[in-house]
C-alpha cells in the first residue's frame, strides 16, 4: 500500500470514528448541563467545596469564580512544583525552579500544557499525577463550563442568569472526561501505553550502552491530555514517544481523542438552543477547515518540496516511521487547529509551507474545531461577528439565535478577537530586539537570524497566547524571558477572553427575544456556513500575514 493511500485510509477511518461518536456523545452533553439533578458524589464534592450548585450566577459572579478557582489552582501548581525536592515518589528530582514553576502552573492551569522542561528528566510521580495531570481534568472542565454558559445567553431572556459554574465544573469533569478517560486509558493499557509508579531504570541500547528511563502513570493521563485537548507530554518525547503512543493504531486514536469533545459539543449546542440546524451549521464550518487543513497538510508533506527532501525521498526527518507522512500530519494538524499542543512529531522538521499551516491554524483562534468548550465559544463569536458583517451589506440590525447584536456585542467580540494577537505580536516583536531573546535561537548563526529563527519565536508565542502548547524545536524557552512572556501570554490568552465571553453572555442574557421575520438571516444555512468560514479566514489573514510573510512564506519561497 503506497503511503498517500495510507494516509487516506487513516483519514477515512478517523471522520467514520467521529461520526459515530457526534450524536450519542453531544446528545449526552446536553443532557449532562440541562439536568435538574446532582449525583450523591457531584453532592458530596459540593459540600466539600461549599458551593451551592443551585444558585443561578449572573456574568460578574460567573467570572469571578472561573477566576478564583484557576487562580487557586496556579497557586497550588506552583507549590507543588517548588516542594517537589522534598516529597515522597519524586524520583530523586529537584525542586522547579521558580521561573519554571510559574511558567509551567500558568500553561497547565490554562489549557496549555507549554513544556519548557523535559517531563522524565524533571518531573517526579507526585506533581504528574496530583499536580499536572488534575489540572488536564478542571482546566477543561473549566472551558467547557464557559462555552455552556455563553449557550445560555442565547436562551435565557431578561434573566441575565448563566446558570451556576461550580455546577457546571463538577459535572464536565464527573459525568463526561472522567468516564471517558478511564475507558480511553484502558485502550492504551491494552495497545502497549505503560501505567505504574517505577523508578528509574537502566535499560539496554541496541547499538551497545545504556540509557535511564522512567515509568509512570502515563496511560492515565496521556487520554485526558488528548481528551481535554491539554497536550503536555509526560517524556519529553511527548506523543512520538513509545510509552505514551505505541504504534498507528494508538496514534489514531489520540487524534479521534482531540477532536471528538469539541466536535460533538456543536450537537451540544443544537441541542441546548431547541435547532440541530444551528449547530450542523457550526459542525460544517469547523469541518470544512479542519479537512482542508489538513488536506493541505498532507499535500504539502507527501511533495517534500525542497533539494534535502527530495533527495532523502520523502519529508520523513523528524517524524516517527510507526506514524509515516500521513499519520504525523493527521495528527499535527489536529492539535494546531485544537488548543492540545500534544506532538507525535517534530513540528520544526515539517517542510517550510508544512510549518505555516500548523502556524495558521493556532492563529485562526483554535476554532476547527478548538479546544474542549473553547472551540465553541471561539466560533460562536466569530459566528456573530459574521451576522454583523451581514447586516451591514443588508442595512439591518443583526440577529443571531433570537437576540439582537448591538453596539455592546460586537464591542465585546472586537475585543474577543484582538486580545490574541495583541499578545502574540506583541511579545515577538519583542523578543526580536532584544539580544537576549535572540541568543535562544539553537541553529547556526546563519539560519537563526533569519526566517526560520523568527518563525520559531513567532511559533511560541502563537502557541502559547492561544493555549496550544506545541512548539518548533530549535528555541531554548527556559530561560527567565520565554518562562515569563509565554507564561503571561498563556494566562491572558485563556482569561482575557473568557472575560469578554462572559460579559457577552450576560448581556445576550438580558434581551428580550426578537421575533423571527422574513428578513431574518437564515443561520442555520450553508451560506451562512460559508459567510462564517470567509469572515474566519479573512480576520486572521489581515492580522498575522505580515509576520507569516517574514517566516514560513519567506523560507519556503527561498
């Protein structure tokens, strides 16, 4: 079999997976958030927290408690992280050091999961598991609560209510990522992932020596890391590892991890807003970019353009010959276009045009289909920012799912959708003029200098301002200016937003509903679909096509 038809194949097989899974899986999640009842261990965890779940939350409350408990847990990462030195199953590690430590609580509490360390070499079992891999469950809990809490904006009317955000954290965590992720750790188990709490060992090499390896409880929280688009690697190898991902079988399921959540929580939303159409017509839009995407991707791979390349046959460097061309871009476009970050191969070994896809995709907001709840939250503003743009070519107020864009929304979705690049222009652009920051750059003198060097700058902070996670290779980031800027990058990449998501949900929460007339826009239509995907695409090429222009576009046309 040729290794395009592989690919293919591989490709066939992953939207037949996520087609089974949309509609028993978006049905469930929305029953899940719309249920009147709490479980007795939803009950107890309650209790412990003091929360009342009950208690309906207006956009202020909601926020503030999205803020204090990550705040918390950024605090208690950070801890963990500092006293590691001193605790039982630390593998004889040190503590992280407080620049480290800050950097990896804020991407991990973020939805991040950036890794300036190497996990096996610095981290012990106690902060994998109670630390790093907790935070792979709340954190996307947490966006999953946010995206609900916007749906019921659209519903609720004159209320300003958007339900209750303990409630919410609690049952995405308890009725969906945790039933999931047991039975998606035992298909690792099974596939050959390991799952212990050993020491280091010695292990033999082929070619003669030895080397160190660890073990660890990484099934357990390589599925949450795919299943919450997380994407931080328990080796430093991340998902090319063998531990972590074994063979082709494993690598596609990981991917069916990424995306099956934010794919299904389109049928959430169709569901919860009383109209399947509405969220078919989401579903449309992230599936038209996502394969697109990563049409484009294997494209560009399977050409290996370039005279190395093509001489070495095929654009194999950097990538794991179990996965080969078309499992590797599958799989890494899957976690651009999602906020996972997780890697099964070196991203900065794709071919030049292979490397501004991956980039382009973060910097489309995450949205095709995004991460757990960010994904549609993302698109849903995007989604009113497109009915805006309609009603001015009409002359009509814009109405989206009954409720009138005003001055105040679109203000709010402005703001949504230039907090990112904001960020991350901001800080390359700094990071270019300052000797320091440029002396992190591992290639020749030559190269570092120029595109590719940029493009490794530009890669980190994209990555780390949209909460992806995922990085070019070639960039040492733990230094005391990448370990600061990516960790504020993360923080107000993930926050900032959800302030303006919230505050637009209350509002939405506060009209009354507008009657639908037969000059209404007809959002549930594939012309709106692709409005929606002209109005995405066009956004993020007028913001990012001069820094794109100075990296990939300039190495691959040089």
């Amino acid at each position: 079999m040729s290794p395009v038809l592989a690919g293919v194949l591989q490709l066939i097989a992953l939207i037949a997976a996520l087609a089974l899974a949309y509609r028993p899986l978006g049905d469930y999640m929305a029953a899940v958030y719309s249920s009147p009842r709490h479980l007795r261990i939803e009950k107890v965890i309650y209790r412990c927290i003091g929360a009342h779940a009950d208690a309906q939350m207006r956009w202020p409350a909601y926020l503030r408690a999205v803020l204090a408990f990550s705040a918390v847990g950024v605090l208690l990462l950070y801890l963990l992280q500092r006293v590691q030195g001193g605790m039982p199953l630390s593998l004889g590690f040190a503590s992280i050091s407080p620049d480290q430590a800050f950097n990896t609580a804020a991407s991990f509490v973020a939805n991040t999961n950036w890794q300036s360390y190497s996990g096996e070499q610095a981290m012990g079992h106690v902060v994998q598991t109670a630390g790093l891999a907790v935070q792979n469950f709340v954190s996307a809990a947490t966006g999953m609560a946010v995206a609900i809490a916007l749906v019921r904006g659209f519903l609720r009317s004159r209320t300003g209510d958007l339900g209750n955000f303990w409630a919410d954290l609690v049952r995405g965590t308890v009725r969906v990522l945790v039933p999931i992720a047991v039975i998606g750790a035992v298909v690792l188990v099974a596939c050959g992932a390991i799952q212990n709490f050993s020491g280091i060992h010695e292990v033999g090499q082929f070619m003669g020596g030895s080397q160190q390896t660890n073990g660890g409880a990484v099934a357990s929280q390589e599925v949450i890391k795919e299943l919450g688009t997380n994407g931080g690697g328990y080796f430093n190898g991340n998902s090319a590892h063998p531990f972590e991902n074994p063979d082709a079988f494993t690598n596609l399921f990981e991917v069916f991890l990424i995306l099956v959540i934010p794919f299904a929580l389109t049928r959430t939303f169709g569901k919860l807003v009383g109209n399947v159409k509405q969220g078919y017509a989401v579903l449309a839009t992230m599936g038209i970019i996502w394969l697109g995407f990563t049409a484009l991707m294997m494209w560009t791979e399977f050409a290996h353009g370039g005279p190395a390349l093509e001489a070495a046959g095929a654009a194999m460097e950097g990538k794991e010959t179990r996965f080969g061309i078309g499992g590797s871009s599958i799989f890494s476009v899957a976690t651009t276009l999602t906020s996972t970050g997780a890697v099964d191969s070196f991203h900065s070994s794709f071919t030049a045009f292979g490397g501004g896809i991956q980039l382009l995709g973060m910097m489309l907001g995450e949205v095709a289909p995004g991460g757990v709840g960010s994904g549609l939250y993302g698109m849903l503003v995007m989604a009113i920012i497109a009915v805006f743009i309609a009603g001015l070519m009409v002359g009509r107020t814009p109405e989206y799912l009954g409720k009138k864009i005003g001055t105040r929304e679109i203000k709010l979705a402005a703001c949504y959708i230039l907090i990112t690049p904001t960020l991350v222009l901001g800080f390359t652009a700094a990071s270019m003029v300052l000797p320091d920051a440029l002396g992190s750059m591992l290639n020749t003198k030559a190269l570092g200098a120029g595109s590719h060097g940029f493009s490794e700058v530009l890669y980190a902070f994209t990555s780390g301002a949209n909460n992806n996670g995922s990085a070019f290779g070639g960039l040492n980031a733990n230094t005391p200016w990448y370990n600061t800027t990516i960790g504020l990058a993360m923080l107000l990449g993930r926050f900032l937003p959800m302030v303006f998501v919230l505050a637009l949900a209350g509002s939405l929460a506060e009209q009354k509903p507008v009657p639908e007339t037969a000059g209404t826009l007809r959002t549930e239509k594939p012309l709106f679909a692709g409005l929606l995907v002209g109005t995405i695409l066009i956004i993020t090429g007028l913001t990012y096509f001069p820094a794109l222009a100075l990296g990939p576009l300039a190495e691959g046309l040089s």
